[in-house]
C-alpha cells in the first residue's frame, strides 16, 4: 500500500519536481552503494590482517617449539647436525644460541 502511495505522488508531481526526486533517488542509491563497498572493503582487509597476524603467531610458537626441542636435545648430548636435522633451524645459528645460552647460564651460576 505504502509502495502504491509512492508510486502516485511521483505520478503527481511536476517535471522539475520529479527531476529533483529522481536525483535525490539516484543520489541516496549511489551512497548507500558507495557505503556498502567500503565496509566490504574494509571487511576483507581485516580479515586479511588477522590472517595475516594469526600467520606470524603460529611462525612464533613454531619457533619456540623447534628452541624448546634443540635444548632438550642438546641437553641428551645430541650433535648440532643432528639438532638442525630435527628441527630445521640452522647450525650456524644454533651455535651461537648454545653459546650465548652457556654464557648465560655461567653468569647466572648454574
């Protein structure tokens, strides 16, 4: 019923009335477009951002599971090569971690 009503008093007006409602149609139309794809924008770019966070939390845990488990090893007296084998982190780097981590632990009197 409303919709009829509308329908009429558009019927009825004149043509610069008319012109003007139009515009005014085709103007709200255009913004509720133009705000509807920006939230979808702004929608997908957070999810990108939270995949992408998500992502970088997991690499981190990965790490410090892969750390976790070269000192378990190396504290069975496994080789370096072996430990690098096992979790993939490099030798040169495990070996510079081992000895920063002895160092640490002369200072701390362990």
């Amino acid at each position: 019923m409303e919709k009829t009503f509308s329908e009429l008093e558009k019927l009825s007006m004149d043509e610069k009335t008319l012109e003007l409602y139009e515009m005014r149609e085709i103007g709200l139309h255009d913004y509720n477009t133009n705000i509807q794809s920006a939230f979808e924008k702004g929608e997908k770019k957070g999810e990108k951002r939270g995949i992408e966070k998500e992502s970088k939390q997991s690499k981190r845990r990965d790490h410090k599971k892969d750390i976790r488990t070269a000192i378990k090893l190396r504290s069975s007296s496994m080789s370096l090569e072996f430990i690098s084998q096992i979790t993939e982190l490099p030798i040169p780097w495990l070996k510079r971690f081992f000895d920063r981590l002895e160092k640490a632990s002369s200072k701390n009197g362990a």
